[in-house]
C-alpha cells in the first residue's frame, strides 16, 4: 500500500513533508555532497540579513544534555550575493526552497520582503523574528505580539504576491498562542514552531560562561517535549493554521510525534549535525510509520492526537 | 566545499592499545582509506544509541592505509578528555563506530625536495608522522619537534621517530627532553636545519606562537587548527576563525571545510573572544 | 585545606548548600533510607496544599531525551495531617526543613501561612506559585507578575516573625527578570528557580498525549542550561538577593555549574529518580570542586561567573 | 515505607541468554540476595555514563539465592522494549549495572498448606516460579496458568515446571497450549483444583480480569501491578493507582512502596484515565 506523502503549506505544495531547518543546512551545498535536495520536501535556508554579516565570536556552541547551545549570530553573506550565488545553485538542483529572513528592525524586513518579491523558484519565506529589536533595547520580536504582528505586516506589505509567510516563533514566552494570534492577524500565512530557548553553559573550569555571547539557543532532542507541547498548543487554537514543526526530531517516530501534534511538516536541525543522513532517514522512516498505523494520506495523521477534543 | 572523497561509513573497531596519555585505534574503513590525505579528519558518532551525546567528536587522522588484500584501516590516536572521547576509547574491538572520513583540508606537499620542520602539541603530533612519511617520501629533510605538558602526553611512537632526520622533545615540566614549549626550539632549529616550512598542529596558543616565529624567520606556516566544531561538515558554522582571503578580504573562516590545515600567516589568531575589527560584515 | 561549606538564606542558616527539591523526596522518609537527612542542607518537602489531594490520573510520567515529564498534581494529605505527621518526623530526624506550599487562589496561600506560622523548627517557607490560579481561568500565578506578587504578599502579611519565604518561580515566561522584580517587591527573602517546564509527549503507538493531563512538567538534566540561564539573568538583575537553584544537577560539576550562575544554595529533583544518593554524592562532590578551584568559603563561589561584569 | 532490607549495589553481570523473546540475566550481590522475596522486585539503572536515560527500570526478581560459599545470585527475565531494557540485555557478563534491591512488597506465603493458583502473563511469569518453590516447600498444592500473545512470549524454563502440579498454557493466537486468554480458564481450573489463593502478575487488563473471576469464585487474590514508575523507591509520586486501605479509605497508592503485590480485591482498576469519584482528595 502506498501513501500520498505529499504536504501544502498554504497552497506551497511539498512532495514530502520533511524540510531542513534554517541554519542547520547551510544553502544546501554540503548535505548535496550526500544526498540529492530533491529527496526532501524543502530546503529552508539559513536566515538571510540585509547586509553581510561576521556573526558572533567564538566560542560559538556548547554540547548539553541531548541537545546544545548555539551563538552564531546569523553569519551570512548578505541578501544580494546570496541571491546571486546560493539560490540560482539551489535551483539547478531542482530542490524545493524557502527562504528564511532576518532583521533588526521592522525596515530590515520590509527591505528583504521587496529584494525577494520578484525572485523565482522559492515555495515561501520563512521570517525568523527570535531577533533581537534594536530599536526596542534588543527585545526579540518574537517575545513581543506587536513587535511580531508589525515584522510581519511589513513584510505582508512588501511581498507582494502569492509568495507564503511563515512566521517562525520562539518558545521563550509566556502563551504562544498570543504571539501566534498576532502574527496570523498581521497576515502569516503558516507559523514554524520552534526557535531554540535561550540558554547558558557555565565552563567549570574557567569559571565563565562558555560562549563568548554567554547565552545561546537551545536545540535538539531536549527540547522537544517544549516543541511537541507548543505545537500542540497553537494547534489546538487555531486548527487550520499550517504548522512547519521542528525542534529535537532525530528519527521518524520523532516526527511522527511532531505530526500527530499538529505539524504540516516537519523541519531537521541538530539532528543533522550528527548524521548528515538525518533528513532523509527520517523522511523514510515516518513515511513507513504513517503507513504502519494505517494512514493511506499524510495530511490524514496530521493532528490526530486532537481527535475527540472538545 | 566538503572534501569531495568523503563518505560515511560504519567501521568496526580492529584495536584499541592504550599508549601512554593516549589511545591508539584502528578502524576497518575499507577503499576510504586509500582516499585519506595527511591533515584529514574524521567525525565519529559518539555514546551509542540511548546517548545524551548529540555532535560528532572531530580527530585528525593519524595513517591509513589501503592494503593490497583490499583491507582498509585508518588509525587515530585519541586523548580521552570528556564523555565523548572517554566513551570511544572504552569500545571495544569488534565494535562498530559510525565515522566520516576523509574531511577537511590537507597538508600541502611541495613538489620539490625541501626541509621541513614538524611541529606537534600532545596528540596534535597525530597527522604528523604519516605527513613525515610522505614528505621523506618526496625526498624533503624532515625535522620534528613535539611537546607536551609531561612525559606521558608526548606521542611518538617507534616506527614514527624512524621516518624523521631529527626528533626533539619539549615537555613543560622537563619530564622528558628539554624543559619548556615547542616555541623555544623553533628559532634555532629553522637555522639549523634551513628550514622552508613549518608544518604543525596543536593547541591554538601553540599555533600563534609559531605563526609568530614563522614570520620572523620568514618560513611558510602550515597548520592544523582546532575549533570546537558541531558537525564536521560545514554546515553549522560553530567551527569558525577569521581568516584573509585570496582576495584580502578576512571572513569567519569554516576550519572543517577550509581548514583544519591553513596558511598560519592568514589566520588571525583571535583570542580575545570578539570579532577582530576589519573582519567582513563586522 | 578545608572549606567554609555553609550557606545561609536570607538569615536562615544551612550546614552545606544541596537541598533537595520540592515534590522529589516526598517528606524525606524514603531518602532516609539511603543516608541520614542531616547530610544535607535542607529538606524541602513536596508541596502541600489546604486539603488534602489525590493528584492526577496516571499515567503521570513520561521519560524524555535527558529528562522527564510529570504531572503528579500534587497529590497530599493536605497540611494539617502533614503537621501532625511528616513535620515531626522531620523534626526528630534533625534535619533542617524548608516547606513548601501551594494553592488554587490567593486565599489558600494566606490559609497555609497562617497554619505554619507558629510551626517550630522550620527554617524557611518556599511558595510554590506554578500552580494553575482557579480564579483566574487557571493561569499559571507564576506567569504573572500580578498574581505572583499577590500571592507573596498574602503569605507574607499572614506568616508574621522571621521566616523567610521563597517564590518559587516558572521559566515559563518571557522574562523572568520581571516576575523576580514583582516578588521581591511584595516581600520575598529569597527566589527559587527554576521550576518545571510545560512540555508534551505524544505516545506514537496510542497517537495520543502520553500523560493522563496531556502537558507535564519537564525536568532533568535536559533543562540545566534553561536553569543556569534564568538564574545568572536574575542575579545580575539583583546583585543580593538569595538564589536557590535547580533545574537537572546531576553532578557536583553541574550544581558547581549553578552556583557559578548565581546559586546560593542547589535543589536535587530529577537525580534523586535516577540515584538516591545523588544528594549526598552531589554534595561531596561540589565541596570538592570548590576547594579544587582555590575557593575557601562557599560563599566566595557563589556568582563567579559575573566576576568583571558591568 | 520503603522495604528495610533493600541496598544499592554495583552488580556484575555473570550471564545473559536469550531464551525466546526473553533475555534470562544472572547479577551477583552478594549477601543482599538472601533479603529477596518472590514478588520484590530491583530498580535498574540503565544506559551508561553519557545516557539519556535518567530514570530506573523495574524488573520482578525472578530468583535469587545466596550460595554457601557466600555467593549471591539475582536472576531476571527481561523483554527488551525501549531503549532501557535494550540497553540491559545488550550488556555482557563482566560488565556492572547499579541497582537497587529488594523493593516492594512481597506475596503473602500462608501458614497453612493451601491450593494456590499462579497466573502470569508474558514476562508475568518471571517471580511465580520462585513463589511456586516457596509455597510448594509449604506444602501447597501449586498449579499454573502462563499466557502470552503467542509461543515465543511464554517464559517457562523446564526446571519451572517441575515444581509446579500442573502447568496449563495460553496464547492469543494458539501457537502453543489453549488458544485465548489466561482467564479463559481460570474458572474451570479454580473449581477443579479447589483453589484458595490466585498469585499473579502480568499486564493490568488481565489483572483486572483475574480479579472480576477470583471475586466470583470468592477466593483470594494477590497480583503483582505494574506502573509506570520513575524512582522505584517511593518519592516521586508516579506509581500510583487507587487502592482501598484498611480504613475503607481509597487513596493513590504507590506501587512501589504498598506494591507491586496487592490485594486485587482492593484496587479500582481505573482504565480510564481518570481519577476514580470517591478517592481521597479528589
Ligand atoms: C580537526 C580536529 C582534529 C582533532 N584531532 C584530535 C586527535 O587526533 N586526537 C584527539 O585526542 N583529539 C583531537 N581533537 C580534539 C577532539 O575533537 C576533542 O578532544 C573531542 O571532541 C572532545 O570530545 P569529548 O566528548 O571528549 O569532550 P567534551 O568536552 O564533552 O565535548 C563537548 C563538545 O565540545 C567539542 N570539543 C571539546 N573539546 C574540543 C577540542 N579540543 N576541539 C574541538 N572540539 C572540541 C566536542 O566535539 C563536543 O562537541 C581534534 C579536534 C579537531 C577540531
Ligand atoms: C514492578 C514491576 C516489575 C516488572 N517486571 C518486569 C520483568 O520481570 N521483566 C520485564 O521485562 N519487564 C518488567 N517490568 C516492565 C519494565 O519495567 C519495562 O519493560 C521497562 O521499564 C521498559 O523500559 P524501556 O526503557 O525498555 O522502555 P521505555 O518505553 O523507553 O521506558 C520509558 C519509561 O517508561 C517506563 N516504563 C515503560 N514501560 C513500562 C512498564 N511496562 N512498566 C513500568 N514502567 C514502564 C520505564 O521505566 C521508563 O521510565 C516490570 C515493571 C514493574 C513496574
Ligand atoms: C547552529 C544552529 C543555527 C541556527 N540558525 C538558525 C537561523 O539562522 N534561523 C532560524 O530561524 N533558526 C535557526 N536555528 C534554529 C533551528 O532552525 C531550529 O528551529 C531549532 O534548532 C530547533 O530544531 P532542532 O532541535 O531540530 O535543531 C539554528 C539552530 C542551530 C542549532
Ligand atoms: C515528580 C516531580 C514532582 C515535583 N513536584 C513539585 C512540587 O510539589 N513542588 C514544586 O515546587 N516543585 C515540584 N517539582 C519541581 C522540582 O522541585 C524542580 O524544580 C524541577 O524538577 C527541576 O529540578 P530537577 O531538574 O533537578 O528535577 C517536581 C518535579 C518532579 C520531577
Ligand atoms: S563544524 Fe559545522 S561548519 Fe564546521
Ligand atoms: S516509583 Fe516513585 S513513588 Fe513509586
């Protein structure tokens, strides 16, 4: 018996449901090196700034229990040589694109919006908004509904088009589902839950934060009680709302969880730094656990853990 | 881009020999090894199936050899530090280890016979020995000179002393050799034996030490640098240092794709925790 | 070289610095056991209610990557069978006792105060506020900085004398800092942090929530770095105020490793599943850690890592 | 409270067998051994240094006795199922797993010669073998129904048997013995054998089955239960199920301290979820 796999974020259609997770993949050149693009249901590419950018100094992770810490900083080359370089490479690969963006302030956004307007060949903008807001004294986006809802507005503004917004959230809040309600009414057209959660490794031996930011994001199999339970949550309010999920899957019956939670599709981060594989095996494996629990469409196991609420 | 002879294979463990501070490990790779270049590494999976461990550990390779009954093994010698480390040297032989090998840069080998000098801190001495081989093979004069903090963390075997014209031995607490760093015998050393490279591998400090000498001496530096990296395979950018560019620029350089060997002259050795200024996108 | 191992708590004075946690040692009995109670610092007892209270259906645990979920409901006697009872086991036991108390409105809050007031050989009173506020559509008190701080001034209009009180807070807020600030001002000694993180595991085989509840409180190692950076957060948002910490201390390093953060004293929970002796070994451990790293007085550990901090 | 006799020990495996779906692991322990009583059961820790498996696994005792050359052995039979128990049968004889034992209650052993029925399900059978030594040293008559899905998942070892009268088998899908469920035919094997107590364990559907039959029959029954259980010694509130005390009270029960074994006329066998109306401090 064979499943229809296939998946639609917001009338973006995906042979599959399984996605790379922004900055886990890089523009996809490496994990090419492994396996082809095209077997994943997307690739969602490391978020992009406005201008070229260092990142932040090293140290720059720390393993922690089942998961670890990152303080990148959004190393990139900028909007206009990714445009030239990155996407046309990743469009002779046939492979599926969204593009994540970031800022640090509501026009950075809006500027990206309009560089990518015209761009072909990209399924939908992923706005990663667990940035810090210079202009509010650094306040995430992502911690604030209006600071949210305006990066998203304007980035609705701007787009243009039939090009899907996906707000990406951060789990560091008191109730998702506010964030979630003013970024859906500022006009997202599917949410990515979740950013990492903000946290710290104390090196006992030098008796100082372990990264040179001192706090860094969370990820992997740790916190993925946190994802399934935000998803859920969002889920639960706002029943048609596509979902991309990600947060600690390494394997299909992971995704799976993800899935049942409410998920549309599912997104492969820190898995992938310690399988290169990670993305497709998990694509296979859920493939095979959708069906062995008697799901003839994929769409048909998504939520299904809400069945019988109220 | 990621060494293009890289593969991902699961390799069973052939020995497992502790050598003072270190363990030596051989590992059935089959053809892969024939694809292993001096200054490679290889990311090995860590902790077995239930583990808290979630990246791969990065070591460089010590020798690896296709035989010509078709057996391939690659060698590593491996300082059990954290859980990692200490959980691959308890496995046993017959064991198997998901790794990915060959990664990363190589050292370059000239064309021409030159002398080179070897420079290794503790298990930095690794790549060392199968990179003298090929430069002895090359008809190169080749010095070496390996420190650690103690005896016990000097690693030579052997048949590894046989491959150099000259072994010195440096140890902080002049346990064995003469008592001090690496950096203390280079100067005399690149005199005496005219040297024309510099090959090393080490700690940082190590590194920049070096670099510093090499560039008095006006010798080339090549080395192999050690940031803490998550995948091994360029794609989380944890592993980062800033470099200069063919073109001048300096970018937050990927040590496991364009490194771990490097012009030493091209790095800058930043060890303030901050972003050096001039470096792209700052 | 011995070491000044002794902390004390707002006035409240403790041999060494490991407590265990709340609601992860019963009252004690149990532990006793494995190693007399005198070895620790402090017992904190699980949190006790007005009435007495059967908990949640089980299942009520779930294990995860590096932690667990729980969803015990605080089941107890209720706190006049645990006065008549556990408190002067306790008491013989000679061990120092902190308790802890939560309730379902402000109301109860001042009622279990007002019953411990006269309690002797008490040390110090930790209030629980990650409890669902019936009065308020069941939010969290400790996700609110109002309802947070009524509950604290109620306990301490109520409890009189000396005792000093500790809120307990949840990381489950967008920023913790705020909470504490709202605390402190309506008259807590004393914060402990962290408590449990709201997470979901979905059964794959059932396809439904693992836990009777659906949501549980994660716990474990998994959240350590969640800890560490609520409590460094917190310390140099008050450079004075005691910290008791937790939040997957599994090792003297990791309890090292939150008293760098800011801990002047460290709860065992999750470990205690996993070791009963965990406490004991954790304590041991950590003495000796401090004195490996030069430090003569706990104390003098505590917060190192902000050394050179703005 | 907790039971007086139980320690924590660094074990040594001394053997591990695959026997059918099961996996028969001997530990020795010493002296603790003499303290074990058929229905206590060890809290296991499992998955090794760098794990992600934080809390115990509970495993009934399946026999244990203390040599007269100050030997004490402690046997299990274990199913792997998650990532724990497939962590422990993947150990070798050598290694050392800590654990915690003897904890719970035991099953009631009568004074008097009685007829007594055990009933296990699945790796259920593992402590009935030692009870049925015990009763029959009592002068019991001893009879035995096992059940499981299919052949494979009946845990039987031959010198089982014999200290059994009569042995009657079970399995859903008839690959061995009675095609059905053990309470198929229980009733029959009550009346013809004049039973007095039902001993059993296995999974808590059948346990509720057993208790609707021996409630029926008006016999005692005395079953092990099995809940999920994070510490195994008491503290952290998980095991419970509702249970009617001596005082008519009904209260959430630990399992690991008033159990695993229980009156089964005295639990609520609660499927739903749900807390039962009438527990205390509902
Ligand atoms: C290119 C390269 C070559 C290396 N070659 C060797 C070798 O030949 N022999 C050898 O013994 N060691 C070598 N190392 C160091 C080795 O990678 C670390 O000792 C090892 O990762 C420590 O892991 P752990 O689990 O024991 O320690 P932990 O401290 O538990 O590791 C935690 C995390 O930090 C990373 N990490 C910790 N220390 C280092 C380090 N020194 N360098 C990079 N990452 C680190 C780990 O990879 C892991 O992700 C090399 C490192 C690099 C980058
Ligand atoms: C008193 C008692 C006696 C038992 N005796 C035996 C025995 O003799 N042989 C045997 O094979 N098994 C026995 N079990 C069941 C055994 O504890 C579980 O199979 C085991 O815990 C599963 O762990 P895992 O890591 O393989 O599975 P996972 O599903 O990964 O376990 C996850 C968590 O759930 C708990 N859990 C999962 N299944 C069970 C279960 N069935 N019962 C209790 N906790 C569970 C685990 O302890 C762990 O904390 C017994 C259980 C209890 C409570
Ligand atoms: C090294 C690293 C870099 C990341 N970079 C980004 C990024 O650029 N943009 C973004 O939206 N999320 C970024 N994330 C977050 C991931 O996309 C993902 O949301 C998170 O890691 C949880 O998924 P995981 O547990 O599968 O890794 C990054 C995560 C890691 C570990
Ligand atoms: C089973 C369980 C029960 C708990 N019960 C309580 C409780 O009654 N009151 C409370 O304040 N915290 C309770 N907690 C939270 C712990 O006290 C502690 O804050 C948290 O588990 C983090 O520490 P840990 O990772 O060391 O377990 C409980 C935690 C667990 C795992
Ligand atoms: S280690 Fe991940 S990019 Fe280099
Ligand atoms: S298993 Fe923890 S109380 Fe029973």
């Amino acid at each position: 018996m064979s499943i229809n796999f296939s998946t639609s974020i917001a009338g973006a259609f995906f042979a599959n449901p399984i996605f790379t997770a922004s900055g886990c993949a890089g523009s996809g050149k490496e994990l090419s090196h492994f396996f082809p693009l095209t077997s994943l249901g997307a690739v969602v590419t490391k978020s992009i700034m406005v201008k070229p950018r260092s990142g932040r100094a090293t140290p720059r992770m720390a393993e922690t229990p089942s998961g670890m810490l990152n303080s990148i900083g959004l190393q990139g080359p900028g909007i206009d040589l990714f445009l030239e370089n990155d996407i046309p490479w990743l469009r002779d690969q046939g492979a599926r694109i969204i593009i994540s963006i970031a800022g640090e302030s509501v026009d950075d956004y809006a500027v990206l919006a309009r560089k990518l307007r015209n761009v072909p060949g990209i399924s939908a903008l992923e706005v990663n908004i667990s940035c810090p807001n210079v202009e509010n004294r650094g306040q995430v986006f992502a911690c604030n509904p209006d600071a949210a809802s305006a990066v998203i507005a304007a980035v609705r503004r701007n787009i243009g088009g039939e090009l899907p917004i996906i707000a990406k959230l951060s789990p560091d809040v008191t109730d998702i589902t506010v964030i979630a309600e003013s970024v859906i009414n500022a006009g997202a057209d599917g949410l990515a839950l979740i950013n990492t959660l903000l946290g710290m490794v104390i090196d006992t031996t030098s008796m100082s934060p372990k990264l040179s930011q001192k706090t860094g994001g969370l990820s992997g199999p740790a916190i993925r009680p946190i994802a399934v339970r935000a998803i859920y949550q969002v889920r639960a309010a706002f029943p048609k709302i596509p979902i991309v999920g990600m947060g600690g899957v390494t394997n299909g019956r992971d995704a799976f969880e993800l899935v049942l939670a409410g998920a549309n599709a599912v997104s492969i981060g820190t898995a992938t730094f310690g399988n290169p594989m990670a993305a497709v095996n998990i694509k296979n494996e859920l493939e095979e656990l959708c069906q062995a629990r008697g799901f003839s469409s994929f769409a048909d196991a998504v939520s299904f853990a809400h069945r019988g609420d109220a | 881009m990621i060494n293009s002879k890289a593969i991902q294979i699961s390799a069973e463990i052939i020995s497992n020999k502790k050598v003072g501070a270190y363990h030596h490990m051989v590992f059935s790779v089959g053809e892969m090894a024939a694809s292993c270049r001096p200054g490679n590494f290889v990311a090995v999976s860590v902790g077995g199936a239930s583990s808290s461990l979630v990246l791969r550990r990065a070591f460089a390779i010590y020798r690896a050899s296709l035989r010509s009954d078709g057996i391939g093994l690659l060698e590593l010698v491996i300082a059990p530090q954290g859980s990692g480390s200490k959980w691959l040297v308890a496995q046993d032989p017959g064991d198997q280890v998901d790794l990915i090998a060959p990664l990363g840069t190589a050292f370059g080998i000239p064309k021409e016979p030159i002398n080179a000098l070897l420079v290794g801190g503790g298990y930095g001495s690794a790549p060392l020995f199968s990179l003298a081989e090929t430069l002895k093979s090359r008809g190169c004069r080749v010095d070496m000179v390996l420190g650690a903090s103690t005896a016990g963390k000097i690693y030579a075997p052997l048949e590894g002393k046989r491959s150099v014209n000259s072994l010195t031995i440096t140890t902080d607490d002049g346990s064995a050799g003469v008592a001090g760093r690496v950096s203390d015998v280079l100067s005399s050393l690149i005199r005496e034996n005219n040297v024309d490279v510099i090959y090393s591998c080490g700690p940082m400090a190590m590194l920049e030490a070096i670099t510093i000498i090499s560039q008095e001496a006006d010798v080339l530096h090549q080395c192999s640098v050690e940031e803490s990296m998550a995948c091994g395979i360029g794609v989380c950018m944890t592993c980062v240092l800033p470099v200069e560019g063919g073109d001048g620029v300096i970018r937050m350089t990927r040590s496991c794709i364009e490194g771990p060997v490097m012009d030493g002259n091209k790095v800058l050795w930043n060890k303030s925790r901050e972003i050096p200024d001039g470096v792209w996108g700052k």
